[in-house]
C-alpha cells in the first residue's frame, strides 16, 4: 500500500463518516427551502397560504413576544448544532500507535485494560478493584487498595506511564492516578 492508502486507511478508523448528518442536514434545507418557495409563489398568485404567508410571517416577526424569540433563538441554535455535526468530523474513541514498522490503530477501551493491569499489578491490588478511563488527552486510573495494604500513587502513576508511553500513541494521553482513601476487603 502507498503512504497515501495508509494515511486515508487510517482516517477511516479514526473519524466517523459525517454523511448521514450532511444528510440530515440538507433535507432539511431542502424541505425549509420549498416551503418557502411555495409559499412565495402562492402569495403572487393571490392563492391562499398553506400554512401562512410571507406577509403574515414578517409581521409575526416584527411582534416582541418574548415567548416567539425564544422559540426562534432555539430554532437557531439547534440549526446551527445540525451544521456544526454535519461539518466537523467525529472523532472515535481510537488513538494512532507510532512505530517505523508498522501502523495500527487501537481502541481506548484496549488501552484502558493495558493501564489497568499495569496499575493492578504494580499496586499489588485485584484488577477488580482498578478502573481506567480514557478520554482525548487524559487517562484516569482508580484504584481502590485492599484494606491494610497501601498503595504508593507515584509508583503506579510512573508504572502506567511508561506502559503508555511505550505504545507511542498520538496524542499521547496525561496519566492521572486516583488511590481511594479507604480500602476494601478482599
């Protein structure tokens, strides 16, 4: 496969396809856009509205029913919430791993278990009792000590990091180690 392939292989692991919300987005254009249209027309012919005509609309428009602005002002922004989820890609829950021999493309949740086994084992802990979550720049690791064995929060805060760091991801997430206050029994 070409750099090219591989790069555009790559992007399609990582973003979701935007095109069921470009969709979306132009029919509703399009539905907005013909009523309007034949409402147009049907105000030049001297027809009666479907709904209500352009005439009838500016004045609305011109009321100040603070109710009315409300309602257009959500309008508005949901709108502009539908053109912005069309436009800008999602992104997955899925980080790039960097090495010159290969390309591979890992889920959060994959790297969220490879944390947790990091912290379990160097915390002396049951991995039952470790939760890791991952989000775009950071990765959370809970522990929860058994009840009279401690754990030192630098040492699986240095462990999990090293691990992570390993897998040279991009973007390479911040470690942050939580050590509950109180232990539970095992």
């Amino acid at each position: 496969m070409t750099e090219r392939a591989l790069r555009a292989a790559e992007r399609r692991m990582l973003y979701r396809s935007r095109s069921a919300a470009v969709t979306v987005a132009l029919v509703i254009l399009v539905i907005a856009a013909a009523y309007g249209a034949t409402e147009a027309v049907l105000a030049a012919l001297g027809q009666p509205p479907l709904l209500r005509s352009p005439a009838d609309t500016v004045r609305l428009l011109a009321t100040d029913d603070v109710a009315r602005w409300i309602a257009i002002g959500a309008l508005g922004v949901a709108g502009i919430a539908a053109l912005v989820a069309a436009l800008t890609p999602g992104s997955r829950h899925r980080r790039r791993v960097h090495d010159e021999r290969f390309r591979a493309v890992v889920d959060d949740d994959v790297i969220a278990g490879s944390a947790s086994r990091v912290a379990a084992t160097v915390g002396a802990v049951p991995s039952a009792h470790v939760l890791t979550r991952m989000s775009r720049r950071q990765a959370l690791v809970e522990v929860r000590p058994t009840t009279g064995f401690p754990v030192e929060q630098s040492t699986v805060t240095d462990a999990v990091a090293r691990d992570l760091a390993e897998l040279s991801l991009r973007p390479a997430p911040r470690v942050r180690v939580a050590v509950a206050t109180k232990g539970t029994l095992s």
